[in-house]
C-alpha cells in the first residue's frame, strides 16, 4: 500500500491490485508477440521482481526461494517419463513403423466403406498417445495419410476433419506427455492419471469412428472408393506382423503401469527401448535415424523443460506481489459453487488454447487454478478435473477458426485443399469431442472407475 498526494489529495493505493493483474497482462502481450515462451515468463518475472522489490511489495529474501524450486524440478524423476515418451513416438514415426502400420491398418479395413479414414482414426489415436505433441502428430498424418485419402475419392473435409481430429487425441489418450506434465502440476499420480484418462480417451476415438462408419452409410459419395483386401493367408499374415509389434509395445506400457510393474518414467524408458528395437527390425535403425530422432526428443525436451523453468520463477514472483490471492478470492466468490468455477475456469482455459500452446497454460494458468480447485472441488477431484483439462484443451486444439491443429494441417495440405474445408470437416468432430466432454463432467466414474479398480 502507497500514498500519493495528488492535488492535495491523499490517495491510497494497493499495489497488489496493480502488480498482480499487470503482470498477467503483460505475459498476455509477451506471448501474442510471438517472442519465446520461455523467456517471457523468466524476462517477466524479472522486471516484476525488481519493480515489487523496488515499491516494497516483496522482501527481497522471497526471492531467494527460487533456486531451490528450480532444483526441485531437476530432481523430480516423474518428468524423466517426457524425453522418454517423446523418444519413443519419434522412433515410431521416424523409422517409418507409424507409416506401415497405417498402411496396414487402411488395407485390413479396406473392404469397410470409409475404411480408411477409420485407419486413420485408430492410427492417429496410437500416434498421437505416444507423441503427445498434437503439432507433430497432425504434421505426420497429414503428410502420409491424406494424399492417400484424396486418391481414394474422399471429400476433402472429411478427409481434413479425420486427421485433425485423430491429431488432437494425443490430450487424453495415455500415454501421453501431456497427461504426464498435468500430473506433475495437480500433485496426482500420473499412473492414476493415465488409468483415469484411459476410458474418456478410448470413448471419444470410439465416437470418431462411429460417426466415420454413420456418415459414410448415410452419404457414400463421401468415401466412394473401397480398397481391395488380399485375403491370402500370407498376405494376412503380414498384416497382422506389421500391426502387432508396434500395438503390442504401447499396451506394453499402458500394462506394465495398469499392474504396478513399473512407474510411468520405468514404463517410458522401456517404451524408448522397445521402439529402437523394433526399429531395427524393420530396417528403420541406423545413425541418422537416431540422430534424428535424439535431435527432435532434445529439442522438445529443452522447450518443455525451459517453459518450466520460465514458469516456476513467474509463478514465485505472481505469489509474492499477491496475484495468487487476487485469483483464489475471484475463484471463490463466484456464484454457483463448483459449477461457477468449472464454467469459467474451463471458458478461460478453452480460450487460452486458440492462443497459447498445451504446456505454457499447464505450466501458468494450472497453478494459479489448483488453491481454488482444491478448497472447491477437493483434493480426491484433481485426477477428474486433470482429465476434464485435457479434454477441454482437445476440443480448443480443433475449434475453428484458431485451433492449432487446423493450422497445422493447413501447413501441409496441398493447395487444392481450402481452408474452409479443413474448418468445415472439423466442425463434426467438435460437436462430438463437446458431447464426450459433457459426459465426462456429468459422469466423473468415466474417469475414476480403473484408477479405484487398480487400488481396490
């Protein structure tokens, strides 16, 4: 609190009802800047230290907290799981064994009408769990599998609306980074997590492909063209030895997690190993392709890790000029209770996500959340509202007109291919990822049911 003399006048003024909103608004201005996430929050952080240091809002001393949370987060081994899952998704896609295996899996449900664009949505859905960036997962499926599409006969929204939709998976579907980097931020088990999500994740693949299977009955023309399968037995049999290693190696992962053999970290480094070694397999082993893909898991890596680090030292600084408090009061004395604060914490998180990417609003926004999430809704409610979060962002991800997915498509679309096709197929698939999202808020033993089995 200062006093400023003004006209002779003395007026009080709270600093905290200024420092605190003025440095999330300047965060808000960094990002849309497009000035590197990370630096943002640590440039913020800084400038609002000095200036609280400097007004007398924070003690000096309180700063000094930083370093230790700094090695607290190096000394977390849960987020070892991240550099491991995101190995293990790069080997899948660089060796080419993601390639085969959408191949396959559009050649054994060839004889389906809409068989294809059903590949895509079981493929996408593996791919886009063991990556669990929805950049590179889009990127990937776009460049192999809608050409194919286009060649088929496919409309070219349904076309673009499958692979969106199937890229976005990744938020909920274990396992995933994404669910590991929510559970490092809600303090929840991300074993539990990934048995919380499980359910939600495999209904809203489940409701993508039903719709695939209703529309293309209902409309033929939308997928016109039906693959031929080769039912001799060695040709079945190659199928099923292209679909079976890399299947098997990410129920590997979700079993030995399910049964309590392994932690997640445990479960991803077997996950990495196991994906080298199918690679080699296939012939897809080799220096540059373990360059390649080493290159990529650190560069994903650094960016996650120095968002991290950004955000532990913008959250330490937002605690000390009092924004925190002026969040959990706003959150508290909202009308309506828990259905209040799920309203608007989930409408400000869906709007965030048209804007910033899936790991800046885990790192800021999650924390600022959790005081109030935690005297609302419970600590037992955190695993329900973890996967409520991913469900949400998933949905945001695709939401003409800013979904990144959208745009991330856009990217590698051929040019005959408009952008308002790409929204157009995508509007389907956000009214049933909405639909799904409602049931998993009304019907929170969607996600709680595996994690209380596997603890009963």
């Amino acid at each position: 609190m200062i006093e400023i003399d003004f006209l002779g006048y003395v007026i009080s003024v709270d600093l905290t009802l200024i420092l605190g909103p003025g440095m999330f608004l300047a965060l808000l201005v960094a990002l849309l800047s497009g000035f590197p996430v990370a630096f943002c929050l640590g440039g913020i952080a800084f400038l609002f230290a000095f200036f609280g240091i400097v007004l007398g809002v924070i003690d000096p001393l309180f700063v000094t907290a930083l370093p230790q949370r700094i090695m607290g987060i190096m000394s977390n081994f849960t987020l070892l799981a991240i550099p491991a899952f995101v190995f293990m998704g790069a080997m899948l896609e660089t060796s080419g064994i993601a390639e085969r295996l959408l191949e396959s899996m559009g050649r054994l449900l060839g004889r389906l009408r809409g068989g294809l664009a059903l590949a895509v949505v079981v493929v996408g859905s593996l791919l886009a769990a063991t990556t669990g960036v929805v950049a590179a997962t889009v990127t990937t499926m776009g460049l192999i599998s809608l050409p194919a599409m286009l060649r088929a006969g496919y409309n070219r929204s349904l076309a673009t609306g499958v692979i969106a939709a199937s890229g976005t998976l990744g938020q909920i579907i274990p396992p995933s980074i994404v669910l590991v980097v929510l559970g490092d931020q809600l303090g929840i088990s991300v074993g539990d997590l990934f048995l919380g999500s499980l359910i939600p994740g495999v209904l809203m693949a489940t409701v993508f492909a039903l719709y695939v299977i209703v529309i293309t009955t209902i409309k033929p023309q939308l997928a016109p063209q039906q693959i031929p399968v080769d039912l001799r037995p060695s040709s079945l049999f190659n199928l099923v030895g292209v679909m079976l290693p890399p299947l098997g190696l990410i129920f590997l992962v979700l079993g030995s997690i399910f049964f309590g053999i392994a932690t997640p970290t445990e479960a991803g480094t077997l996950g990495a190993v196991g994906a080298m070694i199918l690679a080699a397999i296939n012939g897809g082993f080799g220096r540059k392709t373990l360059a390649r893909v080493s290159d990529e898991t650190l560069r994903t890596t650094s960016m996650v890790m120095g968002i991290l680090l950004g955000s532990t030292a913008f959250s330490l600084v937002f605690r000390g000029v009092g924004g925190d408090q002026l969040i959990a009061e706003l959150l508290l004395n909202l009308p309506g209770g828990k259905i209040g604060f799920m309203t608007v914490s989930m409408f400000i998180i869906f709007l965030l996500g048209f804007f910033i990417d899936f790991f800046e609003i885990a790192f800021i926004v999650v924390p600022l959340l959790l005081p109030a999430a935690r005297e609302i809704l419970g600590q037992e409610a955190l695993l329900w509202l973890g996967v409520v979060i991913g469900a949400n962002l998933q949905t945001s991800f695709l939401t003409p007109p800013f979904g990144f997915a959208l745009f991330y498509l856009r990217g590698v679309a051929p040019k005959a291919v408009t952008t308002k096709e790409i929204y157009l197929g995508a509007l389907p698939f956000v009214l049933l990822q909405i639909t799904v999202l409602v049931f998993i808020i009304c019907l929170p033993g969607l996600v709680n049911w595996l994690p209380n089995l596997a603890h009963s």
